[in-house]
C-alpha cells in the first residue's frame, strides 16, 4: 500500500533530520544533544522495520 511507503520516507527522513541536527551541535557547540540522538535511533529503526511490500503467500 501507499501508506507503507509514505510512512517509511517521513520516518526516514525525520531520522536524517535528527541526524542533522546532532552533526550540526557537535561542531559547532562540541556536545551532543541525546534527546535528537535516541531520537534519530528509534526513527531509524521504525523506518527500517516497516515492510516495503506484502508478501505474497502462493496457494495450490
């Protein structure tokens, strides 16, 4: 479905989002900001576990 993918690229994307921001603080501030970092991590693997296609299951 539609909704698989579209919700697979928004999580992906809020997760190079985070990721971003932690790049950012570190160079410029030189911490990192854990609340963007854990974040990033449970994005990514939420994007990461949602399937891209039904798996079709053969009957005989």
């Amino acid at each position: 479905m539609e909704i698989r993918w579209i919700l697979k690229v928004l999580f992906g994307l809020a997760a190079v989002l985070c990721s971003v921001v932690v790049g950012i603080m570190y160079t410029k501030l030189s911490f990192v900001d854990w609340p963007y970092v854990i974040g990033g991590l449970i994005l990514f693997g939420v994007a990461f576990l949602i399937p891209r296609k039904k798996k079709k299951i053969k009957t005989e």
